[in-house]
C-alpha cells in the first residue's frame, strides 16, 4: 500500500485517493476542429512507461485537491 | 416537542454534539474576500492545511488551500450571512454533519490510518480522512486527548455502530 | 520427556491440555509442542497424501508436519501454539477445516506508524530496538518471543536487558510479521489483532531457518531439526529422544550435541565434512559420512550411513541455515547466493537486514550490525543516539560448512516437502519434462506451496533441481516471496468489519419513519432506501400496484433524500455548468430548474439530474443517488485540472436537505395546505421552477416543481433536521387525500412509463444521450464534455442500440431484466445474434399489462418488430415500441 504525499494534508494512506491517469494530457482548445484520429488520442490513448511516469491523483477522502507528481512504474517510488 | 431532530437522537453510550452550525466557505486565501470574512470573523482564515484557530466561540477549521469550516455553536443562525461575500462561497452544512465527541486515541487507531500519536496530531489540528469506511472530519479539541469526529448526517449511525462496537474490544485489547 | 530442571517454563503453574481426546499436562511457558514432547508425544498425524507417519520436526514457524485444530482455528502449528490450561487440539493431515462461524473470538484491527519497527526479537532484534529506543525514537519491536529478562544466548552469559526504559518503546510479543508492502507497511498478526503498522524505518532480525537434508527415509518421526532439539532442550526442559544421532554439514549442531549431552542423552554424530572439527565434548563418537537411509516400524529406531547401522530414537539434522528473508523479499530487496544460502543483497525500501537475517551467523558481528543499524536508524529519525557498548561475546572460529544437497537413495521415499509430500522423484519427473524454472518445478511438484511456505523446502528443492541440472543454487535464484508468509485466518483480515459493519448503511433523517411503518427497503449505493411499503396480506407486487395508482390518481410521497446535492458557486458557475452539462445553464433564470444529462468524455451518459438556480452566482445541482460523489469530483477535476481561470466553487449538501417527493392529480392540493403562504397555481408557481417558502409548521422550505412520473409533482426540500418534521407535516395535510407513501419501486415503474431513462439501469456507460433518444438535450450552440466524441464514427453509427420500449405480447408476461432479445426469425442454436437486452421491466397499474425498456440494436426503426426473450424454459415474444407508454402528449403535468 503506498503511502502518498498530498501537497496540502501530507503523506496519508493510498485508500484515501483516486488515481487519475497520465499527467499533462489538456483539454484541446478547439475540440471540433480536430480530426476523429486526434480527438480519439485524447480520449482513449496514454502512455504506459516502465519507470518515471508523470501521473494526477486526487486526495478524494481529504481535501479534494488534484496534484501531479511522479512516479516510477517499478518502484512505485515517488519521485516529486 | 422539537420539530429538530438530529442524526443520533437517542443512540445510547455515543456523545453527540447536534446542531453546531458549520459553514463552509471556500475563497482565495489571499484575496479581499478572505480578509474580511477574517476580520468579520475576529480570527485570521488559518493558512496552515489541518489547522484550526479559534475565533470567539467559533473555530476555524482548514479543509484545503481555498476552503474552511467555520463551527459555531447551537443557533449561531447569523454565521452564514456574516461570511457571506460576492466573491466566496459561503454555503451553510450545519445538518449535513453531526459531531461525535470520543476521548480515547486508541479507539481511533481501530479505524483510523492516520498518525495521531501526539508528536504527531494534538489538539488544534484537524484533518478530513476515513475512520473505519467513513470519511469525516478529524479535529482534536484537546490534549486529553478529545477528538471530535464531523460525520455525514447518513453515514452517523453507521459510525456510532462501529464506535460502539471497537469501544467493546479496545478494553481488552488496550 | 521433561528434564527434571532447566528451561523456562514456570514450574510452578501446570497446565492440563488435550490432544486427540487424551488428556495430558503441560506447564506455563510450554508450546503445545513442547508439551507434547514433555509427555512423550512426538509423532503426528499421518501425511497429506502418502499417509506415512510424521512426527514434529521443528521448534518454531517453519514446522511443516504438526498442524493441528484448536477449537475453531485450523491449520495451526503446534509448535508455535502457546500452552493455555484447558486448551483443546485435534493433530492435521495437512489440511483443516475452517469452522463457518467463529463468533465468539473477536477479531479486530489497529493501525499505528513508529520511527523504527524492528522484526524479530532475538539478540540482534532485541539490539537494534534497544540501540534505536535509546535516543526518544518511536521504535516497535515486534517478534514471536519477548522474554522479560536478559535475553541470554549462545556465549553471553550476560545477555541482553530488556529495554523497557525506553518510553516509546513498544514491545509486540508473540506476534509475526507476514506482509511486507510499499512504503515500509507491514502488518503483523498479534494474537486477534491485524497490526497495519507503518514506519520510517525497518530493521529485519528475522533470524535463519535450519534445512533439513534430503535422503531416503527423512520423514520419519524422530527426526528434528537439530536446532529445534537444542531449543526444546534449552527452553522447554524436555528430551525428544534418548539415544541420539546428530548428522550435520556444519558447526552449529554441535551446540546440539552438548545439550543432548548434558541432558544424559547417548550422542552419535555424523559429519558430511572430510574432517569434522573438534567440537563434539569428550566420548562422543564423531563419524565422517553421511546418513543414507533410517528404519523404524513408524518412530525412528536405527539410521544408515554408507557402512554402518545406529540404533537410535532421535536423528536431530543441520543441513545449514538459510536466512528468513522472506519479508526482506517481498520488500522487492533482491537476493545473492553465498555458496550456502541466498542472503539479503540490495534493499528497495528504507530498511536494514541484520543478524542472522543477513546470513551473518557469528553471534558477535550480528550485534554490531544490529546495534549499527540501531545508530543508523535512530539519526534517520531524528532521534540520534551514540554507539551502546557490545554484551560481551565469546569468539568463536568456525569450520566451512559443507553443503549436501541429496545423499543417494530411493528418490521415492527422499522427500523434500514434508507438508505437500513432494519426493525428488517428483522434482526428477518436473525436470525431465523440461522444466529448468523453479517457478515452474514449484508449481508441478507444489514444493514451497503448504502453509509453512516451503521453509524447510524451497532451499533442498534449489539444490536438488540444481544437482539435477549441473548448476549451483544461486544459477537458478529462488521463487517469488508473497504475503502472507505465515498461515493468517480470514477471520483476523475481516476484523470487525463484518455483519453490519462490513459495508456502511447510509440513512436519511426520515429512515425511523420507513422502518416504523413497514417498508421493505432497497439497497442504492450505500443507502437503505424504502423499496415499498406493503401493508398486510400485501405482496410486492399488489403494494406497487397500490402505490403507482395512488400517484397516477391521488396523491403519494416519497423520500428522495438521497439524492445526491451540490452548491455551485461563483460568478462562472452558469459558464462551468454549460461545459459540463450536454445542455445549457447559463441562461437558467433564478427562480427556475432544468433537467440536465452529462457525459464522459468519450461521449456515454454519465449522470443526470435537476439543477435548480438559486441566484445568479448560485445553481443547486441534484445527482442520481449513486453517483452524488462521483459528480463532485467530476466537477472538482475540471474546475482544478482544466478550467482553474473559472471562478466556480463547489460544497456537497447532500445531508444538509431532505428531499421529499409529492407527486399525484391531487399534490397542489396538498402543497397548498402544507406550505399556506405559497400560491401553488399553475401560473404563479410553473413546472421546472421553485419557491422558498414555510412550511406550516414553521420550517423552512424550498419547493421546486419537478417531475419524474409525468404527474403534477413537487419536490419538497428542508434542513435535514427537519426532514422527518417536513415528512409528518405532509403526511399529516395528506390525510384527507388518502396521500400514499412509496418506494423505489414505484418510481421506477412511474418513470419507466413515461420512458425516462435511468442512468446505470438503463444505461451501462455506452450510450449516448443520441441512444437514448434524447438528441433534444444535446446543445448544438456550445461546447460540453464529450461533445466532440458524440461525431465519432462509432458513435454515430446508425445501427447503435437505442432505447426503445418493449410490449410483451401476452399482457400478462414480465420480462426479466437483463434478459438478452433476438430476432423472430434466429435460429436458437449458438451462436444466436444478439438483438440487445431488456433494461428494465414492470408490472403498469395505469396500462394494466407488464411493458418493458430495452436496448435494441436500431431500435428507433424498429417499431413494431417482434423479438423473442429465449429464457431456456420458454420463450418470451415483445413488440417493439417507442419508449414512451403512457400520456405521451405531456397533458399530467400540470394537473
């Protein structure tokens, strides 16, 4: 079970967040005007690295607040 | 008879405090807005995450970088509109929670992963975690120890069940 | 038998126990072993699967034959069972049965976090946790055995104190760490507590397992770690056997040796080394050789070696040590062969490995690792501490073991799993067959698999697989380690979490009320929600019958608390709203509600609901009942993550209103005298808009014209302290209209025929608002969350499924949900195509015939097709239909 450094409330347990996937991947400005190719990289596509992975977690049973930090896939290490 | 009713009414061996009034407000820490909701208030919006300052008989509890609970007692009916500012949210949620009063660390520590060893928490801190499989607001009142759990009005009886019930094996297993 | 002094055991308080019915006596201190041993009881039950006698062979966690029943608990090993006075067990053969209901143990869970966690309590445990206490760190040793006094041991007559001064110090005794997680978490099973613990820093003093050696015949009762024999001596006063054999690879059976000695045992020893040292005390026999084979009708009477026959009652073997390096292992620290054993190489946490652990054996150079691992610790802490002076130690110089890994023989009857009963005939089987992986000889031959996690075995499986392929141990590495290492109960992970407390029950502050008059209850999420209220000699489905007529004709209510709510506040609360919900907001005037549906990014309904704005910086959102959390967080993670420029801010209400639903011809009515300063006309007070109010009986209240049946309907919403108050309030103005409470199911019935959808009944997270046939929802104008993936060419498909409604040809027909559609005209041979499925499905009061909805594969052109439900026993036919079954034209609304 990792133990899971929230910015605001400190490190807690990992039950008290949601994983929320690759970090960094916006919301495209102007959804419309992309192809059906590169709103489905949007949608359905994220990476799937061995070792650091920039990734978002939310402190659901805490205060709420969504953070990024990074990972490594084979540790489970934290590195930010 | 009252037509109030609160989530624990009549739950044996269980120390509700009902009807404290609880605003939460959410605004820009360091804006306008938070600084006359302070001065308004008589106590600064604490800026430290998990910490509580006391303003009268009120206390300020910080849930996260642009949110606190304001606790008044009983009938501080006019708390919500004393906060209330154009650019902040000010919503009252006295009945959405009630507090459980408990005065026993090692009754927590049956459910709750939080460190709350006193190097660790002691009293003016407070932190939103899960006790058993409920989430709640943890704030410790005293060193005592007295804790006060601000639970959902739905998941309150769960919790005094589950308190009841860890408070029949904490005297065995200490 | 017990030796007429020694150990420490308390003489002082015997114990009566029994086994297998028999009755016999033991003393404080004893293990069930020991005391089974004490009364001459050394063999067990026979063999899992060869059915050959076995008796106890080791001292400790490692035990692989004494399993036994103690009352509800199965699979123990007697040999770390702890004697209590009347305690009752009952000898294994391998497997026991788990007694269904153990509720008279209470089990339970705590969590605590330490600075440091020391595992094991031997010299080098009790060192580390001495050393690390010293300086005010928060340290907690946990280990199997804690004695009060000194721990005395092998060549220091001092010992080690107890470190009771230390005031953070927290001793465990008698508890096993068996579960080694990220984050230095461990948890540790202490006697009907589950320890979640939590630490900075891990010390490991877990000590070493002795092996056994493998040769024909090792399984015989009699034979014994040689260790163990020397612990049962030493610590429990008793002699497993008389005349002794020691056959040993290494110097450390040679302790053995004396206490059989001293005990007035007859000593032979037999040494695999060319030139056995010198240890043995004068008169025993020292023989250079190896055993090759033993005898004995059941218990041992006589061993072989190459050229000779020794009558003897007890072989005690030392094939040489192997550390425990099992939560080392699962800590993900990787391992290195010594040429003796695998020993501890990189950690991958924050921990250290020491003593005998680390495969360091000699007494001295484990406790200056312990106590530099104690120093190491306590400065990582921040609670430094100075070097403590060493316990003085006798050196001593050893002689190179020499490992035997198979001595030649029978490979039938040379077992190397004494638990599973796995021989090297069958380690030659797997090997022949072509497997080199120990992975896979282990999952062949299930060596290492039995409850004492191959302890004894995984090491002589190693060498054997390895002698059989030419390569050393360390060539092939070991076998994956996994929690848990020690046999844990379910019972103890369940704790307390079960009956009432396995889930939480979530209720609303009108739940007394339900309970009080009948209701059967459903479960939604968490939440009890009163399903139906049958009165009596009612059954379901006359009761929903009763109560969808009321609110078709009359007047019923309903507890729709557990909606779920949310304040959005902010000046760009309208804009926010816009991008999430398929339709618009922004231009809701205060005053107003709108019904609103919201999708995923890709595209499929996600949730649903009334918002309701409040002022012009304020919308009050309703959610389905399941889905209240996950919205808030929806919202939550694009106004954090995407849109932090917005100014919109969010705050769960869900709990701070009551909800209750007036739904009926003769609500306004009703309306009118529970809210008497309300005009409740059609013109001042529209659908979809709202009033704040009071109630007649002085609460507050703020009344919305909402409806999810079709009928004239109000929702009624006040503080959740007064929701029971508001609920009496209206039950009692509704008397005279015979107002009619209802469930869950009613409403889906009064939905279902109006053809509204229900997000996770009728939906399944693919489907579109399109799908649903709600393209009107759908904004053109702005975007929203998923709007994009709505022109997917998948999504846009024509042929998607849609929902339509289902007429059951015979009336009187119920579909049951979930039930799979085909064509009329498909074969109902597999595979059959499938047309779609029935997503919901009623018995209608108002239609006077069961209808369904389904999700149809190009429903919408459907209409008027039949479809077949095959049920196996029988076949039900439907006419497909547009989804809305009862006043189409929207005339109920108003009243």
């Amino acid at each position: 079970m990792l133990l899971i450094s929230c910015p605001w409330c400190g490190e807690r347990e990992e039950t008290e967040f949601h994983y929320g996937g690759q970090a960094f991947v916006a919301y495209p400005a102007d959804p419309e005007s992309l192809s059906d190719e590169e709103w489905a990289q949007y949608v359905f596509f994220r990476d799937n690295p061995k070792g650091a992975f920039a990734e978002r977690w939310v402190h659901s049973a805490g205060c709420r607040r969504w953070f990024n930090t990074v990972r490594d896939t084979v540790t489970n290490e934290f590195q930010s | 008879m009252s037509l109030r009713r609160s989530p624990l009414a009549g739950y044996p061996g269980i120390t509700e405090i009902p009807f404290l009034t609880m605003v939460n407000v959410r605004v820009r820490p360091t804006g306008d807005a938070a600084a006359r909701i302070s001065e308004r208030l008589g106590g600064p919006l604490p800026v430290v995450p998990n910490s509580v300052v006391d303003a009268g008989s009120r206390h300020i509890l910080m849930l996260g970088p642009d949110e606190w609970l304001v606790v008044g007692p009983d009938g501080d009916t006019g708390l919500p509109d004393l906060l209330r500012e154009p650019s902040a949210s000010v919503v009252d949620v006295s009945a959405n929670r009630t507090t459980i009063e408990v005065r026993s660390r090692d009754l927590l520590e049956h459910g709750c992963t939080l460190d709350l060893h006193p190097r660790a928490f002691h009293a003016g801190r407070c932190a939103q975690t899960m006790i058993a499989r409920t989430q709640v607001i943890l704030w410790q009142t005293s060193d005592e120890p007295v804790y006060r759990l601000l639970v959902r009005g739905s998941f309150a009886t769960y919790l005094a069940d589950w308190l009841s019930d860890a408070t029949g094996s904490t005297s065995s297993t200490g | 038998m017990r030796l007429p002094e020694g150990g420490e055991i308390d003489r002082t308080k015997p114990l009566t126990f029994t086994l297998d019915g028999v009755e016999y006596s033991g003393f404080e201190g004893d293990t069930l072993a020991s005391a089974m041993i004490a009364n001459g009881v050394l063999q067990v039950a026979p063999s899992l699967y060869r059915h050959r006698p076995r008796g106890i062979f080791s001292a400790g966690i490692e035990e692989p034959n004494a399993l036994v029943q103690v009352g509800p608990e199965p699979s123990l090993q007697a040999t770390t069972v702890r004697l209590t006075d009347g305690l009752v067990a009952r000898t294994l053969s391998g497997v026991g049965r788990l007694t269904p209901d153990s509720g008279q143990r209470r089990y339970d869970k705590r969590y605590t976090h330490t600075d440091v966690l020391v595992i094991g309590a031997g010299p080098a445990g009790r060192m580390a946790a001495t050393t690390a206490a010293a300086g005010g760190a928060r340290v907690m040793l946990v280990g199997l055995s804690y004695p009060s006094g000194n721990v005395r041991f092998r060549g220091s007559p001092q010992g080690i104190p107890p470190a009771d001064g230390a005031a953070e110090l927290r001793v465990l005794s008698g508890a096993r760490a068996f579960g080694y997680y990220d984050s230095n978490y461990v948890l540790v099973a202490h006697q009907q507590t589950l320890w979640h613990v939590r630490a900075r820093r891990v010390i490991l003093a877990t000590g070493a397992h002795e092996q056994p050696i493998v040769f024909e015949n090792n399984d015989r009762p009699g034979i014994m770690l040689a260790g163990a024999v020397r612990k049962y001596i030493t610590n429990y006063a008793v002699l497993p056997g008389r005349k002794a054999v020691v056959f040993t690879t290494n110097d450390s059976a040679y302790a053995t040796v004396a206490a059989l000695v001293q005990s007035g045992a007859e000593v032979t020893v037999v040494d695999s080394r060319p030139n056995p040292p010198d240890l043995a005390p004068q008169g025993v026999e020292v023989i250079s050789g190896l055993i090759t084979n033993t005898d004995g009708p059941e218990r041992l009477t006589a061993v072989s070696t190459q050229d000779r026959r020794i009558e003897c009652d007890l072989l005690a073997v030392s094939g040489g040590w192997q550390p425990a390096v099992h939560l080392f292992s699962q800590s993900r620290g990787t391992l290195r062969w010594n040429g003796q054993a695998f020993v501890p190489d990189t950690p991958a946490q924050a921990n250290h490995v020491v003593g005998a652990a680390n495969g360091t054996f000699d007494t001295r150079a484990a406790l200056i690792e312990a106590t530099e691992a104690g120093v190491e610790a306590a400065a990582a802490v921040g609670y430094p501490v100075p070097p403590p002076p060493l316990p003085a130690v006798r050196e001593r110089e050893i002689t190179p073991a020499s490992p035997v890994w198979l001595v030649p023989g029978d490979p039938r009857n040379q077992f190397v799993d004494l638990q599973r009963d796995a021989t090297v005939a069958d380690i030659r089987r797997a090997v022949g067959a072509g497997m080199r992986s120990p992975e896979h000889v282990k999952r062949y031959t299930t060596i290492g698999t039995g409850t004492d996690q191959g302890r004894t075995s995984n090491v002589p499986a190693l060498g054997v697989i390895a002698a059989e392929l030419g390569v050393t141990p360390g060539d092939l590495g070991t076998t994956t380690f996994r929690a848990p290492s020690v046999p844990v109960s379910f019972a103890l992970m369940a704790g307390r979490d079960r009956g009432k407390l396995h889930d939480p029950i979530r209720t609303t502050p009108i739940h007394s009320w339900h309970v009080a008059h009948g209701a059967e209850f459903e479960n939604v999420g968490h939440w009890k929600r009163p399903w139906f209220y049958p009165k009596p000699g009612e059954d379901m489905e006359t009761a929903v019958l009763r109560e969808c007529r009321a609110a078709r004709t009359g007047v019923a209510m309903q507890d729709a608390s557990t909606l779920g709510k949310i304040e959005v506040v902010g000046a760009d609360a309208g804009e926010f709203l816009n991008r999430m919900y398929t339709n618009g907001f922004k231009k809701l005037p205060v005053g107003s509600a709108r019904y609103g549906m919201m999708c995923k990014a890709d595209g499929m309904v996600f949730d649903d609901g009334v918002t309701m704005r409040l002022a012009d910086d304020r919308y009050y959102v309703t959610t389905t009942t399941g889905g209240a959390a996950n919205v808030l967080d929806w919202f939550e993670e694009w106004s954090q993550t995407e849109w932090p420029e917005l100014d919109v801010r969010f705050t769960s209400v869900t709990e701070q209103w009551s909800t209750i639903a007036v739904v009926g011809p003769q609500s306004r009515a009703v309306i009118g005298l529970v809210a008497p300063d309300l005009d409740v006309s059609n013109e001042a007070f529209p659908f979809m808009t709202f009033r704040e109010t009071t109630l007649v009986n002085g609460i507050p209240a703020r009344i919305a014209r909402i409806s999810f049946s079709g009928e004239l309907a109000y929702e009624v919403n006040v503080s959740g302290w007064y929701g029971l108050a508001a609920w009496n309030a209206i039950h009692d103005e509704g008397k005279p209209y015979d107002i009619t409470p209802y469930g869950t199911e009613t409403m889906h019935v009064l939905r279902a025929e109006k053809g509204f959808p229900i997000v996770g009944q009728d939906t399944d997270g693919t489907v579109t608002p399109h799908d649903l046939g709600m393209s009107w929802i759908v904004s053109r104008q702005k975007d929203f969350v998923g709007k994009r993936s709505l022109r997917r060419p998948d999504t846009a498909r024509p042929d998607r499924k849609h929902l339509v409604g289902l007429l059951p040809v015979d009336p009187a027909e119920l579909l049951p949900e979930g039930a799979q559609m085909v064509a009329s005209d498909a074969p109902l041979t597999p595979p059959v195509p499938m047309e779609g499925h029935v997503t919901s499905s009623y018995r209608s009061a108002v239609l006077e015939r069961t209808f369904a909805l389904a999700l149809i594969k190009n429903g919408r052109h459907r209409i008027g097709e039949t479809l077949l439900a095959p049920l196996g026993d029988r076949v039900i036919a439907a006419t497909v239909t547009e989804p809305v079954f009862y006043d189409k034209e929207g005339a109920r609304r108003d009243g």
